[in-house]
C-alpha cells in the first residue's frame, strides 16, 4: 500500500467523522492545516470530489442485497461512475461506509 498522499480519502473521512457535517470551508481549512504544502485548488478540488463520493455512498440502493459479494459487485460500478477518475482507495473508503450501513 503507498503511502502516498490520496486527498479526495483524506477528505471523505474528514467528512465522515463530522458526526453534525462539516462545511467546505472548514474541512479545507483543516486540510490546509495538516498538509501546508497544499494549494488551495487542490483542496477545494479534492473536497468537492470526497463530497460527491460522500454523497454516492448514501443514497444507494444496497440494502436489500443478500451478501458482502453482492453489495460489493453492486456498488463498486455505481460508484466509480458516480464519481469517475479516483483511486482504489477513494472507492474503498466509500465502499465501506456502504457496507457499515448495509450491516446494520
């Protein structure tokens, strides 16, 4: 696994610990925080890519699916369509949100 800098993962799970939400400008501003190095394009270009993600991983309709497999080979295409161009370990954060919450 690299350990390489995915922006778009750390800004879903900045979003996903905000139990109330976070806005754009404050999960920015924390980025901006944390990795200094950062422009401020790249940030607010990640936030909004973590937020459609954030959002795809929501309004899916997986819950009726009968195993782990099957939400999997259901929700990988939807996401990565719904929010085309990211990582494996974008897709991966949000995949989980989706699984978490199809267990419960």
């Amino acid at each position: 696994m690299s350990d390489a800098l995915d922006l778009p993962v750390e800004a879903f799970y900045l979003q996903q610990e905000a139990f109330w939400g976070i806005s754009d400008r404050e999960a920015g501003e924390k980025l901006l925080a944390k990795f200094p190095h950062l422009l401020k394009a790249e940030v607010d270009t990640a936030l909004m890519q973590a937020r459609r993600l954030y959002q795809l991983s929501a309004c899916g309709d997986f819950y009726l699916e009968p195993s782990v497999e099957a939400v999997t080979n259901k929700a990988m295409p939807y996401l990565r369509e719904g929010a085309p161009g990211l990582s494996d370990r974008a897709y991966s954060a949000a995949l989980h949100r989706i699984l978490y919450s199809w267990m419960k």
